[in-house]
C-alpha cells in the first residue's frame, strides 16, 4: 500500500495519542518498566514451564558452564526481533503479519503464510511435550501410567481455558513460580559454584558433553552437540507459535495506535505516519512502552535459566543426574533440596501448578496466534472475528496434542522439532521480513534506530542459521 504523501516536516498534527507522563522521560527507570510491563509477563510465565526449567538444568548438566554464553546470545536475539515487531504494531495499530502480507513481494500473503504455518504446525508438539513432561512425573510421584496422566491434564488444561475457571490457578501460579525462582537463586548461592567459572561461561566458546554422559547416557551422548543446543535457545523465551501471540496481545494494553477509536484490528490497514517533530516525539515515547516490556520480560527468563544452568551443573552433573527420558522432572526437585530438605515437597507442588499453568496458557495464546496469522491472509477470517478461530484452534491442539502424547515420545523428543523450527529458524525468517517491513511502513526519522536495525538484522540471521545447520543434523539422524 502506498504512503500518502507527508505535509512538511513539523507542520502536521501527530496522529498518534499523547504519550502518558511516565512514557514521556528520555530514560526509563525501573518503575516505568514495571508500569508496562504487561503481554510479557504472560510469555515469560509461558515458557518457565520447559524452556528454563527442564531444557536449562539438562544444559547445565551436559555441558557446564561452557553453554552460558549461548543463553545471552538466545535472550538477545529474540529480545531484538519481538521487540521491532511489537514496536509495529504500537505504532500503527497493524499485526506485523498484516503488515508483511502487504509488503513482501511475491504472491500476496505468502510470507506470514509461511511464518503462520511454521507455527501452528509446533503447536501439538510444545502441548504434547508439555503433558508428557508432568504426566511422566506424576507416575513416579503418585503411579499410574504417565500416557494417562499426560492426558488427564491435556484435557484440565483445555477445558480451564474454554470455561474460564481460571483465576484462582492464576493467582496460586504467579506466586508459586515467583517463590521457586527465588529459592533457585538461593540454590546457586548454596551450591557455591567457583564464580570465576561461572564468569568464563559467558565468554563465546566451544562445547561438549560431560565425559560421564557418554558412559551413563549414550541416548543423548548420541545426540549432536548443536541440535541440543539449538533445542535450548528454540525453547528459551518461546518461539514464533508464542511471539505471533505476543504482538496480539499487545492490542489489550491499548498503546499507542492501538488506542485510537476502531483501530483495534485494524481493518483499514496501518495508521500511515507523518514526520513531524510532535510525531517523532510520540513515537519515541511509545515505543518505550513495547521496549520495557520486552527488556524486563527476556531479562527474567534469561537470568532464570542462567540459575538453572548454574544448578543444573553444581547439584544435577555432579550427582550425574540428567532431566531425561522419564526422569526429565524428577531430579530439578534435588535443587530446592539443597535449600532445605522439606522443599523437595515444595517442589512437587511446584511443578504441578507451572505446568498445568504453562498448558491452560497455550490454548489462548495459540489461538491468538492463528488468529493474527490466518486474517493476515483472509478477510473471512478476519471478519469471523477471533471467537470462530479459537473454536477451530482447541480441538485442532487437543487431538494433535494426544496423538503425540499417545506415541510414548518423551519431553525433550517432542520439544526438538518445535524449538528448532518454530523457536529459532521461523524467528530468524521472521526478523528479516520485519526489516522490509520497516522500511516501507516508516518515514526514515521514525524507524528504529539504525544500531537496532543492524542488531535485528543479524539476530535473524544467527538464528536462521543456528536453526537450519540444527534441522540439518537432526534430520540427519532419524535417516
């Protein structure tokens, strides 16, 4: 769509709202970030479940602290791409996948068909993994068959989510998650690593696995380095099938464009910017808004799986227990032990309450996430509204979710093709897309800086690659 010509610059009347007071400042502090801090929030409590709990202990338990660089790389990367997305759609009111079947050249739609594809199709496998997960807990906790527990909450996951029932479990799991970081933190600290250690972790270098996996673990000694890596940094933070959702949800905060009367889907396509000098004012101010949340949100996940990391290598390698096959639960209980032996009970709880919210937490963002992707290319969709996609979304998750639960497949062999395809190759397509789009959305002066674009450029492309030479050798190993 092409842009309306622009009145001279610092002539025409901004078209976005007034940046509230806390917005305005040239800094942000800390209460300003917790002020908006909002959509993040959901997605850091989204993804506690596997990707820093489960796949960050093992990490630390494989290789040591040789792999903490690759966490700031993950949190980084994704940081960078989510945050020019959501920036978009604060300013103009427009999904990103809107945006890009507009711009990208080719057949129209194409491109957000390919992203939204990429991740509806992980759908399944992150809610199978997830029920695989605590089901095989639950039968060494309590007994019975894991398959069965697996759908058992497959099912309690859904219908909380269909019927709203809620805000209790919401309540109980913020406070449990909140209260077993922070005794994971007191963990490091009690493991007492050698810091120094810790410290040259973060230094970009080569890995391998523990001599004592090839001995006690020949599974995943079997398993290539980089495809257990790149599982790791797919999984930390989320992926597409979470970040398509993540902008959605930006549309509840009401920021910027997305206050304006009737833009709430944006049915008539992008608020189209001017360049003036109250405009530019309005768009710094606003995009504080996406930028603190996303800031705050990354830094959360990324500091909790560099403690998992920490404890996964101090407590779990040294007693040469790997979260995996069956066990991919049990030992991270030996953490909070560490703190004190009656937190080990604790810690049954614990689990429980994170990843039956982790699982209720799919079926809205999922479905928000078909919903931008699907009326991106179709305006029956879009008119449909999100209701009619959310009927179509649950049972689409809820079948293809038992299928794989009903393989016998463990959690970490569920979560692999998702975090490869949907957490870092659909990630890095994406942010590429992101950059086009920019360009041709903004005015030059209202575009994100030019060391962010540079950072989001090659984010995408360390992410696409990191994820294709992973798909390779992993697709080379079912051969």
């Amino acid at each position: 769509m092409a842009r309306p010509e622009h009145p001279e610059a610092g002539t025409s009347p901004p078209l976005l709202p007034e940046v509230p007071r806390e917005l305005a400042r040239r800094r942000m502090n800390p209460r300003t970030i917790l002020l908006f801090f909002g959509p993040g929030a959901i997605i850091a409590s989204l993804t506690v479940g596997s990707g820093e709990t489960v796949l960050a202990s093992r990490l630390g338990a494989v290789f040591g602290y040789a792999i903490l660089w690759l966490v700031v790389i993950g949190a980084v990367t994704k940081a960078a791409i989510i945050y020019a997305s959501n920036r978009y759609i604060v300013l103009t009111g427009e999904h990103p996948m809107s945006g890009l079947a507009r711009v990208i050249p080719g057949p129209r739609g194409w491109f957000p068909a390919l992203i939204g594809a990429l991740a509806v199709l992980s759908f399944p496998f992150v809610a199978s993994a997830l029920a695989t997960g605590i089901g095989s807990y639950l039968s060494l906790v309590v007994g019975g068959p894991a398959v069965a527990w697996g759908l058992v909450l497959l099912v309690l996951a859904a219908a909380l989510a269909w019927f709203g029932w809620y805000a209790l479990l919401e309540r109980a799991q913020v406070t449990i998650v909140a209260l077993k970081v922070t005794l994971v933190v007191v963990a490091v600290f009690a493991a007492q690593p050698q810091w120094l250690d810790v410290l040259a972790g973060f230094v970009p270098q080569g890995f391998g696995y523990e001599p004592y996996v090839f001995t006690e673990y020949p599974e995943i000694a079997e398993r290539a380095v980089w495809v257990e890596a790149v599982v790791f940094m797919g999984g930390l933070g989320g992926g597409m099938y979470d970040y398509i959702g993540y902008a959605g949800l930006m549309r509840e905060k009401r920021w910027g464009a997305l206050g304006l009367p009737g833009r709430d889907e944006a049915a008539d396509g992008p608020l189209a910017l001017a360049d003036s000098a109250r405009e530019r004012e309005r768009v710094r101010g606003w995009s504080r808004a996406p930028l603190g949340d996303v800031v705050l949100s990354f830094t959360a996940m990324a500091l909790t799986a560099v403690a998992f990391v920490i404890t996964g290598k101090e407590i779990l390698g040294a007693a040469q227990n790997v979260p995996s096959g069956q066990n991919v639960l049990t030992y991270q209980g030996d953490v909070l032990g560490v703190v004190h032996p009656v937190l080990e009970h604790f810690y049954v709880v614990a689990i429980i309450m994170v990843f039956l919210g982790t699982m209720y937490a799919l079926w809205e963002v999922y479905s928000r996430t078909t919903y931008e992707s699907l009326s991106a290319v179709s305006e029956k969709v879009r008119r449909a509204g999100f209701g009619a996609t959310r009927r179509v979304v649950y049972p689409y998750l809820l079948l293809g979710g038992t299928a794989l639960v009903l393989t016998g497949a463990d959690l970490v062999a569920l979560i692999t093709p998702a975090n490869i395809v949907g957490g870092t190759i659909a990630c890095g397509v994406y942010g590429l897309g992101l950059l086009v789009l920019e360009r041709r959305a903004f005015p030059a002066a209202l575009r994100i800086r030019p060391a962010t674009r540079v950072l989001v450029a090659v984010s995408s492309v360390v992410l696409l690659g990191a994820g294709l030479v992973a798909l390779g050798q992993y697709v080379g190993s079912l051969g």
